[in-house]
C-alpha cells in the first residue's frame, strides 16, 4: 500500500509535484552517490554547487531573462523583502509608488514607513475589500520604483497584465504566481517570491534583481540586509538554506521537463481556474468573492450561503481527502488554492464534491 | 542493498543522526496521516503546531530553561544575528563588548560598528591567529551586553567555562556547540545558533532570549527584524522554515531520547575529542593548531608536515569513506568536525585511518 496522499489546497505551504516528493525521499540518506543526506553536504561542495547552479539556469531559461538580471536565493520570506526593498533603493528625499491590493501590499506599505521613507500609494482597492485590481493607474514619473503584489493569496485577485510604468522600474511580490504563466520581465527592476507557494517548501525566496538597482544600494548597510552580498557571492555569503533551495531546483526541473514550461503551465493553470470558476458562476449556492475581470488563477476565494455551511463544507471535504480549503482567517469564507503543482485532476474532484456538497445542502 | 553512507566531518551542514534522517524519509509522503508532505502542510495546521512546540518544549528540557527564557526560530543564519543584535540592543550613546577569538567573532563586530554603534573589544586573540581563549578579562560594568563566540570553529577553540560578566548579560554566538554539554543559562541574556552543525539542516536560526531583553528593543525597527515580533508570535509572524523546524526538532528527540540528554552527550563527545587528541598529541606527523587549554571538542583543527601531505591526506581520506576533512579555506589544514551526531565509531574509522596514513606517508 503507497502512502496516504489527499488533495492539498492549501494556500502556503502548498502541494508539491508528487514526483518530486518522491525524487527527494528515494535519494534522501544518499544524495548522488556522496554517502551524505542533501542536508549534510556543505554548501561549498561540488555537490550543492550544481543544485543552485542548476536552479539558477533554469530559472534564467523560463523566465528568459537577459543577462542584466540575477537570480538570488535569500531568507525571511517575502516580509523580509518587504523591509529590505526601501532599504536598499530608497534614499532620503526620494519616493516610490505602491499600488496596494490587499494584505500584503498593506505590510509592504507600512515595512517602508516603518523605516521613515516616503512611499505615495497611487492607487488602491481598499474601498471594495480588495476585491479588484486597480485599472488606469497614474504612476509618479520621478519615483524610485513602483511596486505592487501581482497575485493576491488571501483577497483572489490577480494582475492579468501587468501596468505600464514608462522608465520606472517596476518591482512585485510574486510569492503566489511566479513561474504560473509567461511573462515579460523587461520593465521589472525586481521580483521576488516566498517559495511555499508555486515553487518550493517554505525558508527560501527567490530575488531576481536587475544591474542597475544594483547601484542604488547604500554602503553602509548590514552585510545580510544587502542585495550585493547576495549577488556577489552567488547567494553564498553564508550559508544558504540547502535543503529549500534543492527542493526548489527540483520543483523547476519539473516543471522544465515534465510539464513543458511556462506556456504550457499557464494552459493547464487556466483549464484548473476555468473549470471552477465556470463552476461557481453556474451556481448560487457557491459566490465567487472577486471581480470577474480581476480573480485570480492561482487561489479561487468564495462564500458558501452562511458560515455555519462554510464550516460544514470544509470539515466535509477534508473527510473526502480534499484539504486546506478554509479562507485566510483575516476573511473567512473558502478559498482553494491551485498553484502549479495542483494537477487537474484534483480540480475536478474539487469540483466534483462542490456539486455534491450543494446537492445535499443547496 | 542499503544506501551508501560516508563518516561525515564536514564543518556544517553537518553530520546528522542516521534515525533522524530515516524517520524524514519514511514520512516524507504522508505526515503523521495528514496525506501530505512535512513540506506541504500549513504552518497554521495542527501537525506544524506540535513540530515547532516540541522542538520549542525540548529546547526548554535539555537546557533547563527557566520562564524567563522564550525559544525562537529565526533565519538568516548567524550573520542576520550578527546584525539584529546590535540593532535591537544598542542604542545611540551605550556600548557592548565583544570578545575577539576568531573570523565569528570579527565578522559579529563589524556589522555592529557598520551600524555606527560604539562598541569595545575588551579581549582578542588575534595576536596568535586566535589559537588561544582569553582568560581574566576586564569586562566593562556600564556596556548593555557582552558578546563571545563559544565555539570557533574555523580555529578550533571553544570557551571550557563561561566568563563572568557581571550584571552585564551575556550574549553568545553557539552555533558549532549548542547542545553538545550542559551549562548555566542563567547569566545569558541571549544565545543563538545556526542550525547546521549541531542541531539540524541549514535554513534555521535558534534563538533563546530573557524576557529584560525585550524591553531595550526601540519601536521603529523593520517587523522581521525585531525579536519582540517572533517572541510575540510563536516564531509564526509569517511562514517558518518549517522543514528545518521540524529537522531540529527530531534531532532534539534523538537528544532526548536516544542520547539521554545533555550529560550523556557531553560524556560521549568529550571521549570522541579525547581519542582524536590524543593520538595527535603521540605523534610527531599531525600537529594540533589550537592551544591545549582552548581546544575545541568540536572542530579538531590540525596540520600535516606539508600542504601536499595535506592534500593528499584529504583525498585519500574520501576515498576510506571519510568525508569532509579539509580545513576552512581561510586557514588551510585539516580539521575534523565531530558535532553530536558524529558517532564514536566515525571518530575510531578516522583514527584509524590517521594512523595508517602516518605510517605510509610519515
């Protein structure tokens, strides 16, 4: 008998490729002939070597980046980008522009203040819970950076398109759709991503950062708090978190070999999100809590008639093998968060019990 | 056929105890019945909750913490400490000191003084390429800490008793000894330890901090960046490093369980230290860098005749299945790295191997 497996909707940490699971206990007492556990060999070894390097190629082919960017691998999560982004690039009398689209955009915000730097928010979707993404948006000219949060996990919502910033670079927290569907980085500055989500376990985020914000960093600042130390150690300064970042390579070797890449991801992701929207939006027991023109592919939030059935429908499902559908406890409600490792199979038997469930219940 | 295992000396990632890492493997599909990953289940969930409160719980048993003391999980390794602590500490017109006894300890002041805080250096032993602890130090009675490396693992010292500081808390860096003997906790306002050398994979940062030291945190700091937000918190701000959480904590069980606690473990590694010195002290071929009185039980730094013997003695070593015997590249040599998980039979195979290579080579 294999091991019990449900189907994982959590939001982060989140569902892995089962095949990758597989790759990390089959060679966990051994890593590649060493006689060593990927958690034991140093990180100065040939062995680990070719895990980052690795890591680091295959991000540069799927994302086709161009020799200006970086790809880095540092710790603290997206709220340590949060504080380290102003830090580096925000200098006293400058400002920069964040658009703010929900609970993250919110931390980012006030991370920046905290330190007393000068942030305007040019646009925002606060007036309706945050259940749009802002259109037509006037962005400063003289602005360090703009920033904004491309996928909203908690709120549903997702930038279709990304918005002209004309010279000024643009920066994202990716953490929840990175690697989800192709993209152009030209006008990025930066982005960066907490792994949990589309690529990874949770303790490692990805920066990949462009030459030219390179020379906005301050000298005096912590050695740890600098992008430079990262990008001139090949994210090796100290010791860079092993296991997550192999993890993470093998996550992008999957989705390079197995799937096909980002074209083809996005494809499977959109079938996932067209099944269960389409779903919801034939029903009036299920409400999709986001605006049509602005939800999100990678976490489907939605309203059950009162909380009483919410609690019913969660505690149901996870009977039924389907896990981690509860809403953000800042919002309540359900959410099923379908990420790239979520195949579509566990969309369907999503879907599946949710017309089940409205049967019995509706 | 089993897989293929080395004796590991790396320096960190390190050696861990082979139950700890068949247990991961074995439940690495399926958690504990939840039918997911240790790296795919919530930090929210039920099953991260009695991780990271057993890893927190067994922390408390084996140092014997009083309910002063609160356990955090941090990342970043031992340089974001390196930061954080002046940061949080010292504020503008107060002074810490730091005992200078190697490349931690140096690399601890700097980032304090790139901060512009003022801070003294009441002992080094840079005047011997710190091979040698400092004794009677005149500590300063008015500085808000005092900051030593216990362990140096780069030079192969290790501080056999605490200094007395006073009513000055003491601070420690314990990232190549936590864990590896029983001592007083009480005169500690805070110690710290990456987790790759005695405890765990890399990725994770124990932190163990007295409730008055929470008090001289100044408001303004960036959120990730003060302790009161992982004190506050549970460590679960935002997402943890979980899997290395979880690493630690069936590391602290094999401690507790297997090994018997902090006594036992100290017999064990003090009776390890002994045979490996005590062979370099009957031989004329290997030379021991560290004073006598300030070794290391830790990390057994020695030389050989010739940098080649060096050399050779490294490759040939691998070869015997005896892994990761090259020095620091900062300082060349040998070194032997013999942390809790390293059994007495790897330390009996490497003596052993010492010995035949002296008699072929010497």
């Amino acid at each position: 008998m294999g091991p019990k497996r449900i189907h994982n909707f959590n939001a982060g940490p989140a569902a892995l490729p089962r095949a990758v699971l597989e790759e990390i206990q089959s060679e966990f007492l051994d890593f590649k002939g060493s006689g060593m556990s990927i958690t034991e060999v140093s990180h100065r070894s040939k062995w680990f070597d070719e895990v980052i390097n690795d890591a680091i190629e295959r991000t540069r082919r799927l994302l086709n980046l161009s020799s200006r960017y970086q790809v880095l691998f540092l710790q603290g999560g997206a709220s340590m980008q949060f504080c380290m982004i102003p830090m580096n690039f925000l200098a006293d009398g400058r400002t920069a522009d964040y658009v703010n689209t929900g609970t993250w955009s919110t931390k980012a915000i006030k991370e920046a203040r905290i330190q007393g730097k000068t942030v305007q928010v040019p646009a925002s979707s606060e007036d309706r819970n945050f259940a749009y993404i802002p259109r037509k948006i006037q962005f400063s000219k003289d602005a360090v950076y703009a920033h904004i949060t491309s996928n909203n996990t908690i709120k549903g919502t997702q930038w279709d398109a990304f918005p002209d910033t004309g010279q000024v670079p643009l920066i994202a927290d990716m953490s929840s759709d990175i690697f989800s569907r192709p993209f152009d980085v030209e006008q990025f500055g930066l982005f960066y991503a907490g792994a949990q989500k589309n690529m990874g376990p949770a303790g490692v985020c990805m920066v990949v950062i462009r030459d030219d914000m390179l020379d906005l960093i301050p000298g005096n600042l912590p050695t740890m708090l600098k992008y430079s130390t990262f990008a001139e150690k090949n994210s090796m300064f100290n010791t860079p978190p092993c296991f997550a970042v192999y993890t993470v390579q093998l996550v992008l070797k999957w989705l390079e070999e197995t799937i096909g890449g980002l074209e083809k991801m996005a494809a499977i992701n959109q079938r996932k999100a067209d099944l269960i929207y389409g779903f919801i939006d034939n029903s009036r027991f299920y409400n999709g809590t986001a605006d049509p023109d602005s939800r999100s592919l990678m976490n489907v939030t939605f309203r059950l008639p009162n909380e009483d059935l919410e609690k019913k429908f969660v505690a149901d499902a996870l009977v039924n093998d389907l896990g981690g559908l509860k809403g953000h406890r800042s919002v309540g409600g359900c959410r099923a968060s379908i990420y790239n490792p979520t195949p579509l199979q566990a969309v369907e038997a999503l879907v599946d019990f949710m017309r089940h469930f409205e049967s019995q219940n509706g």
